[in-house]
C-alpha cells in the first residue's frame, strides 16, 4: 500500500503548516503559538473534542469512530532548540536564537495530516487520542501529560510515536522491540580545594588536579565494572575553572551525560560516580558537592505492539524498507514516560540525506510526511478496524 491517496491531494496543506511552524519555534513546555495552531487546524478538520492546556501547552484530541471500540493514541512533539539556524530558508526561524532542529515541526505536521484523513474518513472502531506534546527536548513534556493522569482521562489503550531520521531513505521505517532508546541521566561535580598564587603550589590545595583525575577515574567503570555485553556511555562534556595562569583557583567543576538500559547498570552507575569521586576527592584533600540527576528513563518497545506498527509499515513502504530488527540507539525520548504507562511502539522515520538532527542547517524533508500522516492513519484502521 503506498501513500493514501486523500493525504497525497493535502500534502501541499501539510507543506505550508510545516513551514509556519518552521518559522514560528518555541522551547520547552512554552508551545502555547504552536499549540494555537494546532488547535485551529483541528477545528477546522471538525474533530470531536479538543483538550488544552495538559502538560502546560501540551493538547489532546479526540475523533470518534464507528462503534465502540478502543481508544488508541497517536503523539507528536512540538517543541524547537535553542540553536541560531543557518538553513538560508525562505521559511526559516522568525525566532533568534531558536529553531526546529529536530523536526518536530514535521512531527506535528504528520499527525495533523492523519488527523484531517481519520476525521473525514472515520473508517475505523473506538477512538483516536492525538497528542500534541510539549518539551521532549529537555523538561519531559511527556512526563507532564502523563502526571495529569492523560492516559486514564482518555482512556488511551495503546501509544505510538514517529520520530523522523537524516540517512535513511525517504519512507523508509526503522524499529525494534524491547528497549530503542538509552536512559539518560546527567552528573555534575564541584570540587573545592584552597585557591592562591600558582607559584606556591605548597599553599594551595589544588582542585584541578583532583578534577582531572577524577574525569579519568570515571573511564573505569566503562572498562572495569560494566559486565563486557552491557551498553553504557560516560561522556564528560563540560569542564570550568580558572580565571588566570598564576592564580589556583578555589573551586572547579565538571559536567558529564550517563546513557544506558536497565535499571541495575543504571544503579551501578550512580554508586560508582560516588565512591570514585569520593575517593579522589579524600585522596587529594579536596571537598565535594555530587549533584546526580536521574532524566528520561530507556524507551523501551512492546513487543506485540511493534509487531503492530512494522505489520503497518511494511504495508505503506514494503517489507524492504522496513528495518524490524534494528538495535538500540544511545539517543534518549521522553516518550518513554508513555510507554512505561501503555504499550506500544516509537519507530523513525527516513526522511532522506541532509543535514543531521540538532544541526543549525537541518530542515525536515517535507516529502516525508504524507508518509507519516498515511502510517498514523492506517494504524488506527488496522488496529480498530470497522
């Protein structure tokens, strides 16, 4: 089955909506324009219900099909970067400083396509739930719809979700069951030691040193205390202090991200930080302060689900275009938050060359979405078919 011939005659609809929201960005749980939009778009497809404001700016909408039936939900981001675009598009960011780097603007866009076909069409049992999400890239807008009891409220059964993917081909899908995407936790350590000149390093207590050795020390839980077929990166990103070549500063500190899949190497993780720093801390005579902090949890597929969802794909793309069986990504999606509450199935979506995602000259590929929209749609009419 190729793309649905009634989301082809829109797809230059889809094209304008994308490109407003292209140049309209917003950050975080602050979508309320682009919410604005989406409302409008959907009024105008006559949905049943429209729900604001859940999770902030985040909104959920209702089509009814004929006949009872489950309700299934169907999610997109809406939300930007806080990155200045270099894309030299006609379309491109209004807002200095912000831009859709990661194609949410295309995410959305596919969902309203679906919704505009599963509105006029509503050949299909139960309910649809469209979700409109704020703040995947940093607050959890997920975890905020969520908290307000989104899934219980609309009685959404199963939750599915695209994400669109530079380097692979054009409708091409990508998936697997069990976990897809890492969990991701951040760590930032201040060590303070007794700052003075740097010519009398007797006087000071430097905090450098001890920093630098705790970095290094930190490799070792990768190599030394991770069991050899475990996933885990330790990435120490940042690193601040000093103001001068003769002045030992008082205090110093480093950032780091901690990306993995199962709950027990994340606790090992998080034990080990602390005695290793700890450790070197005591060593070099320097204090402290351990701030660990636990983010998004592992995405993790369902496996019946994802079945679903590839079943559908392959459909829409062919079975050739249709990776099932790709392995895990270090990537972390607040879509988890959704899944650990229902199942279902987070897949990507190709969108061809260009660009990587979070690059200042990425532009979702607009040719992608009535690959999305047609998925979305024929999802709920194979799961909840008449």
């Amino acid at each position: 089955m190729p793309v649905i011939n009634r989301i082809a005659d829109f797809g230059e609809d889809m094209k304008t909506w994308r490109r407003w929201m292209h140049a309209h960005p917003e950050l975080g749980l602050e979508c309320f324009e682009t919410a604005g939009f989406v409302v409008e778009r959907l009024r105008e497809f006559g949905v049943d219900e429209i729900h604001e404001k859940i999770g902030i700016s985040g909104v959920v909408a209702i089509i009814n099909g004929q006949g009872d039936g489950p309700t299934i939900g169907l999610r997109a981001d809406m939300d930007a970067l806080p990155i200045e675009e270099l894309t030299g598009a006609e379309h491109a960011s209004q807002n200095p400083g912000l831009m859709h780097a990661c194609g949410h603007d295309g995410h959305t866009t596919m969902l309203l396509g679906a919704a505009r076909y599963l509105a006029e069409t509503r050949n299909f049992k139960g309910r649809v739930a469209l979700i409109f999400q704020p703040a995947e890239e940093n607050f959890g807008g997920a975890k905020y719809m969520c908290d307000e009891g989104m899934m219980d409220r609309f009685d959404i059964t199963e939750v599915y979700a695209l994400h669109n993917t530079p380097g692979h081909a054009l409708g091409e899908f990508v998936t697997t069951p069990g976990p897809i995407m890492a969990a991701v936790d951040t760590l930032r350590v201040q060590v303070t030691g007794k700052g003075g000149h740097a010519a009398y390093p007797q006087e000071c207590v430097d905090p450098i040193m001890a920093m630098v050795t705790m970095v290094q020390a930190l490799q070792s839980i990768v190599s030394r205390n991770l069991p050899p077929l475990e996933e885990l990166v330790l990435s120490v990103t940042e690193i601040h202090g000093g103001t001068a070549d003769n002045i030992t500063p008082e205090t110093v500190w480093f950032g780091a991200t901690i990306r993995s899949f199962s709950p027990e190497i994340r606790d090992l993780v998080e034990r080990r930080v602390h005695e290793i720093v700890q450790g070197q801390a005591a060593s070099f005579g320097v204090t402290v302060e351990i701030k660990y902090e636990r983010g998004y949890p592992s995405t993790i597929n369902h496996a019946a689900q994802t079945a679903k969802a590839v079943a559908v794909a392959q459909e829409l793309s062919g079975e050739d275009r249709v990776f099932a069986d790709a392995g895990r990504e270090m990537g972390a999606e607040d879509f988890a938050y959704m899944l650990e509450e229902r199942p279902g199935a987070y897949l990507f979506l190709g969108q061809g060359e260009g660009a990587g995602l979070h690059h200042p000259e990425y532009d979702f590929n607009d040719e992608a979405s009535p690959y999305g929209a047609s998925f979305f749609a024929r999802l709920i009419e194979k799961l909840n078919p008449l």
